[in-house]
C-alpha cells in the first residue's frame, strides 16, 4: 500500500526531526474532520490559538493542513519507539500538550455524554444472528475444547447454546483444526443448532481461508496475522520499510477478505492490547491509539476492497485501557463516518468476583455510552459460566437505552478528558494541633473504603473488627492493608450499650473514622466524630458542628442545584469529603456524576469525593457486583471519585441480603480493578482455549492460594503465548505455557526461564518473585500467632 488512505495518522509528518507526530497528529486533527454543534464550537476557538502558537497559515479549502516550524534534517524519515515519547516532549515544550488536551474534550466518541444514547451502528450479518445498533445486544463466548475433539466441541457449544449464547468462538491454530470445523458444523446442524461458529485466528492466514468455508466469521487479530510473533528488538523503520510491511499485509489480507465477501461471511479486527505488531509498538508505544491504528489499517483494506460485513474490537486485560482503546476507537469512526459495530471484552479477566467486576467496569462503562453490540465477559472458568454475566450486562445497557431515568439535570460537558489516565486533584483530611485522635486516616490516598454499620454490629465486636478487616493486636482492632477506611454510623447506640460505645472507641483507637448523620448526633453526641449534612440543606455558610463532631462532611444526590455547589468553597468548616449518593432510579449514575464532577471543577473544589453504591433491592451477589462494577466504573475510569461506600441506604437501614465482610472485599475489588488501590495480587489470567497447555482453572487456583497475599504484585498466567509477552504488560511476572507439559516464566515482557515441568512451576515462580525482592511471608492469623506464643512459653 504505497499510498497511505487521507485519514491515515502517519500523512502529513512536519516533526519528521523531532522522531515523531505532526502537530496535526498531536491535535487529533483529521483533514476531512466532522465538526459541528456548540462543542466543536468551542474546539474551533481553541484550534485558532493552535494556529497563533505554531505561525499557521496555509490552507487547502476548508480544511485546515498545518505545518510546525522545524526544519527536518536530509535523508530518510526515520520512525523509532521513542517517536512517541519525543513528540510528547516537543508538544510539552512549545505548550501544545495542554491544546491537545482541550481539544480531546471536544472529540465526539459517542452519541451523548449527557444520557446512554446507544451509538447508530450498520447490520454485520453473522449466520442468521445479526449483530448492531437495531439489534439487541448478543452475547458470546469460547470453548475451550481441543477444536481437533469433534465431540467435545459439539457438546460445549450445545451447552452454552441451551445456556442462552448467541455466538460461539473456537480457537482455530491448524490446517487439522481447521478440517475438524466443518464437520463440527454439520454435526451442530444434524442436531438442530444453527448458532453462528466464529474462528479464532493467530499467525494464520492459510488457516483463515480454508475454516472460511465452514465457519460463519473470522476473528484476526493484526498484530499477529501477517506480523507473526513479535521481535521486540525491530524497533527502528523509515517510511519506506513502513509502506512495504502495510503493502505485505494488503497482499496477504486481501484474499480472506474477499473470500468472506463472496460467501457473506463477517470477520472481527479484532486488537489486542498484549501482541500489537513490532511495527505498531515502534511508532504508537503499547497504548490505546497503537491499539487503534493496528485495526484501521485492516479496515482500510476491507473497505478498499467494498467489504463491509465486520466489526470492530479493543481488549485489554486493563479495564483502563481498554475503555480508552474502545473510546478512541469510536472517536476515530465518528471522524471518517465509519458506522462498524463493536465487540466488548475485557480480556485475561481472571476468575471469580474479581474477574467479573475489571468486566463490568470495560465492558458496563462502555455500555453506558451506548457503546457496544457484542460482548464477552472472559472468565477463566468454564464457558457457560459467562453467559449469566453476560446477559446481566446486556440487560442493563439495554434498560437504559428504553428509559433514562428522568430526574437527571441537564448539563453542558466542557471539562472532562476522556482520554486521559489521570485522577482529579483532591485534598486529603489534615491533621490540626487541637485534635485528639488522628483523622488522617479518614480516607486513603490510592482509594477509600467506606463501611455502613449498624448499632446491632457494634455489639458484636469480635465480628465487627473481623468482618471491616482490622488487624488484631491483643485483641484490639487496628487499620492493615484492606481495612475499612471509615464506618458510616446508621444511627447511634443508646448509652447504655457499654458494648457498642467499647467498640466505636476502639475503632477510632485504631484510626477508623466514624461518621454520623448530622440528625443523629443531635440526639446522641459522639465524640470525635464525623458530622455529615445534605448539600441542599445547608443555609448558611457559617455553623458549629454538633453532637461531638469535629470534622465535617456533605452528602449529594446529583439533582443538586449549580448555586449548592458554588458554595461549598465559602462553607465553615469545609466539608471533608462528599458522599454522592444517588437514586439509581431517579438519576443516571454516570451522567448526574458526570455533571458533579464538572460543577465540583467549576467551583475550584478538591473536596474528595466517595461514590455510595446503595445495596437495597439487590439480593443476588453477581448481578450487584456487576452493576456496582457498571456504575461506579463509569466514573472511576475517568479519574471521578476517591473512593467507594457500598451498602444498605444508610438513612434508611433495611437487612442486608449481603455480609459486611463480603461488601468490604468487593468494595476493594472495584478499586484495584480501575488500578486505584491495590490490596491483593493482581491476576492476568486468560480464559482458556483449545491452544492451552495446563489446566488453567486448577492452575490458576493453585497459584492464587500460594502468591494471593501479595498486594502490588501482577502475576499473569497465560495457557499459551498466542496474545504475546506484551498481555503481561499489567504483571510483574508471568506463568505461560511454552510447550505440552512445561511452563516458561517471564519477568516482566522478557522469558527468564523455559521449559519447567508443570510440577515444579509453581515453586519456580515463586522462587523468582523471591529473586527480585518482592516476596513476604503469608503473616500467620491471630490464632496462629497465639499457638506460636504459648508453644514459646
């Protein structure tokens, strides 16, 4: 392809020096851009600055072509891995990062960041399942059969079939799997299951075109389809290198994608954040736009050739990173008026409540945008197991989509970067000279838990201490690495229970905060305590805290007027942080939040803020995970919110179909799953697939239960290398299979260690974490450490 497509990001270099982009590639700015409404307006103002700063002048028509004052040197352009990281510098030094950055939130990525509008997408026909915008949302899943096992891989796609899927993919590695797949075909059509086949295809391109003919689409992944297995020492191309590799791949791609549109098969380009190419990883880096740009240039050669029945999809096994994948992704279709479905997944999701919820946060964060058509919830267990998952977060997008709850407030987005990785700036609580115990431990730096208990818990203390997480020392409860940051007090003990008011001091002993609704402390003072008002109820400006109080907090429902949160800054005492604690029936979540944050912005305020998921209605543990996941994901990803409370309405207590310690450990799960606060291992663990070479399940079950005590840890553990070292771009170290019977160990992208026994990996990985100083003893329980005590005496 010696001739790059208008919209290709690599036309038009002018910083050919400088190793990197244009200013028009910086900007995000396209030659044929579609513009309009009040935002672009506004982007307008902002580009003409772009022009004074950089001596713009010269125009072709309307559009705008800009040319930065550099003088490139003789010879030819070369594009090396640092080409990125020094147009960022470039950008930083002559000011143009910060006009990136005002433009980003002006780029449109979805029909509405204001309600979940589901983005207008074309039909992709995929046997007689077809997928997009005019369609319910279809849910899919992978066997994890041998594909070359006939009758293990009909029995699985029945299985999940009768479970409710309404795709099946299956790993196709061979011209013998691929021989397999037709008679797989047949047999599920003997038996009366017409379900669309996917086949996924790795290094392959031969393979792809002979399962083609029985299968009813193709899965390529372009950072391995033509490129093979990455050498990450290819790091250095000039533009010549660079157009002959995208005129191989033109060359290679075109006959599937002709094949595909004689037979009306459809096809996914479907990205990887793990095996991008050598040739992406050199000029994007590992991130989200070299995760886009990997897929367009397939898609362009699908449209070049009249191909139009495909659809697009972005994983990561990073639930951050694959939101701004799929974002910009989005963004870039909106730009060409391109109008593909999306596939969602988060991949290498890991297993159990945790895998569940980095899905909920990718996949339901997304879908509140009105992004997605497909999903897959990628668990490592077995595949009828991700489809209840599936189908609950179908069922709440799709909720959304017929009625937006009513009681949001309109608003205007102006301030929110929705590329960006970065968290809003707040202010901690501080310690003053007159406080008798340490409020500092309020909230936490990397993310807070906030608890809600009852007066009934607190005489039960020995339970309470346990069940909020602390660590206990002679029998008193003290803050470790996954205790409850602060309790929220439903109401207070009468003063007669000695048990309770022996507990609430304990817990302030041990540096929990104890807030209390302001009506409360009126009744009943608590010392030291937390003195917490509605926003829309607060008067005046000035007023004593009551009832012992000696910090103070606001609670808000997101129908708050602008004028309320103009005066939080003129409020005395400044409130220490802010519950936003929403109706989830009167108000969207994400939307009301989305508009918090930005008046909160508005007003200059860094007033921490603590998204309270209200527990009340829900009774079954997954699909809360899920929507807990989906709400508070949606703004978590964007830098929104500090922390998390998850928990019966405080203000109107009602048994809890849910165990305090369980709401405590899922709260920590949603924020090391938006990368906030760790407080466990971390697992990249792929779902399993007829490529894998142990049993996953078992393997991944062993491996938690001996490395799990490990916060700060990523450990990945991959069946086989197919996604590349660079899956492991989240892990400290990985666990891959390398061959039948024996495992490779990575440190980091690079293989330290290859072909050990099955038997023997484990202890081998744990010896390396050991090797590079980041392994601790598991610390023995309490009745441990008692045993141990009297075995001394």
């Amino acid at each position: 392809m010696s001739k790059l497509d208008p919209g290709d990001p690599r036309k038009d270099l002018a910083l050919e020096n400088q190793g990197g982009h244009s200013v028009q590639t910086m900007l995000g700015i396209r030659p044929q851009r579609r513009t309009g409404g009040r935002a672009y307006a506004a982007a307008g103002a902002v580009f003409a600055v772009a022009l004074c700063v950089f001596g713009i002048h010269s125009f072709s028509g309307a559009q705008p072509r800009l040319q930065a004052k550099a003088t490139a040197p003789a010879g030819p352009r070369i594009r090396s891995c640092l080409g990125a990281q020094r147009a960022l510098l470039v950008a930083r030094a002559s000011g143009t990062a910060d006009i990136e950055a005002q433009l980003n939130k002006y780029k449109k990525y979805c029909e509405s960041v204001e309600r979940t509008v589901r983005r207008p997408t074309r039909t992709v026909n995929i046997g007689p399942i077809k997928v997009g915008s005019e369609h319910p949302i279809a849910v899919q899943t992978m066997t994890t059969t041998n594909t070359f096992d006939v009758q293990a891989s009909v029995d699985q796609v029945m299985q999940v079939a009768d479970a409710g899927c309404d795709l099946v993919r299956l790993t196709v590695q061979g011209k013998k799997e691929a021989k397999a797949c037709m008679k797989i075909k047949d047999e599920l059509l003997k038996r009366g299951y017409d379900i669309p086949l996917v086949a996924d295809i790795h290094f392959a391109p031969a393979v792809a075109m002979e399962v083609a003919d029985a299968f009813d689409k193709i899965r390529i992944n372009p950072g391995n389809f033509y490129d093979g297995r990455k050498k990450f020492e290819d790091l250095i191309y000039d533009d010549q290198s660079y157009n002959e590799e995208l005129e191989k791949i033109e060359e290679v791609f075109t006959p599937l994608v002709e094949k595909c549109k004689r037979l009306g098969r459809a096809m996914r380009i479907g990205t990887n954040h793990g095996s991008l190419s050598a040739r992406t990883l050199c000029f994007y880096g590992d991130t989200p736009k070299g995760m886009v740009e990997s897929a367009m240039e397939f898609a362009r050669i699908c449209r070049k050739n009249d191909y139009h029945n495909f659809l697009f999809s972005m994983k990561a096994s990073n639930p951050l990173v694959m939101n701004k994948a799929y974002r910009l992704l989005a963004s870039e279709m909106y730009e060409q008026g391109w109008d593909y479905p999306l596939h969602l997944g988060v991949t290498e999701a890991g297993e159990g409540e945790d895998g569940r919820m980095k899905s909920a946060i990718g996949i339901g964060s997304l879908l509140m945008d009105g992004l997605g058509d497909t999903i897959r919830v990628s668990l490592t267990e077995d595949p009828h197991l991700e489809i209840h998952p599936c189908q609950t977060l179908a069922n709440i997008a799709t909720e959304r989509y017929k009625k937006a709850p009513e009681k949001t407030p309109d608003f205007i987005e102006t301030t929110r970067d929705w590329e960006s990785f970065a968290r809003r700036e707040t202010e901690l609580p501080a310690q003053r000279a007159e406080d008798k115990i340490d409020f500092r431990g309020l909230l936490h730096r990397d993310g807070s838990v906030l608890s809600v208990v009852t007066p009934d818990m607190l005489s039960t203390p020995d339970k309470l201490y346990t069940d909020l997480g602390c660590k206990m020392v002679l029998g008193l409860p003290f803050k470790d690495i996954a205790t409850t940051d602060s309790i929220l007090l439903t109401s207070v003990p009468p003063v007669d229970n000695t048990e309770a008011w022996t507990s609430i001091k304990r817990l302030q002993d041990g540096n929990v905060g104890i807030l209390v609704q302001s009506e409360e402390l009126k009744k009943n003072p608590v010392e030291n305590s937390v003195e917490v008002r509605k926003l829309a109820d607060i008067s005046g400006e000035s007023f004593d805290l009551v009832g012992g109080a000696k910090r103070f907090a606001v609670e808000i429902d997101g129908q708050e007027t602008e004028e309320d949160f103009a005066k939080l800054s003129k409020l005395n005492p400044q409130p220490e942080m802010i519950l936003y604690k929403p109706d989830r029936e009167a108000v969207s979540w994400t939307h009301a939040g989305r508009r918090v944050f930005q008046l909160l912005q508005k007003a200059d305020s860094k007033i921490p803020v603590i998204l309270y998921f209200t527990t009340d209605g829900e009774n079954e543990k997954e699909t809360m995970v899920l929507k807990l996941g989906t709400d508070a994901g949606s703004l978590l990803v964007d830098g929104y919110g500090d922390g998390v409370a998850v928990g019966p309405d405080w203000r109107n207590p009602k048994a809890s179909e849910f165990e305090l310690s369980d709401l405590r450990t899922t709260s920590f799960a949603v924020l090391q799953g938006c990368r906030m606060r760790s407080t466990k291992t971390e697992f990249v663990s792929c779902p399993s697939c007829g490529r894998t070479l142990f049993d996953l399940q078992e393997t991944t079950q062993a491996i938690a239960e001996r490395t799990g005590h490990l916060p700060g840890v990523a450990i990945a553990v991959m069946g086989c290398i197919v996604n590349g070292p660079g899956e492991m771009a989240d892990a400290d170290f990985g666990y891959v299979g390398g061959a039948p019977g024996k495992v490779d160990l990575y440190v980091g992208k690079e293989v330290v260690k290859k072909g050990i026994p099955n038997a023997e990996a484990c202890d081998a990985l744990i010896e390396l974490i050991k090797e590079h100083g980041r392994w601790v003893e598991p610390e023995p329980k309490e009745e441990e450490e008692k045993e141990e005590a009297v075995v001394s005496a």
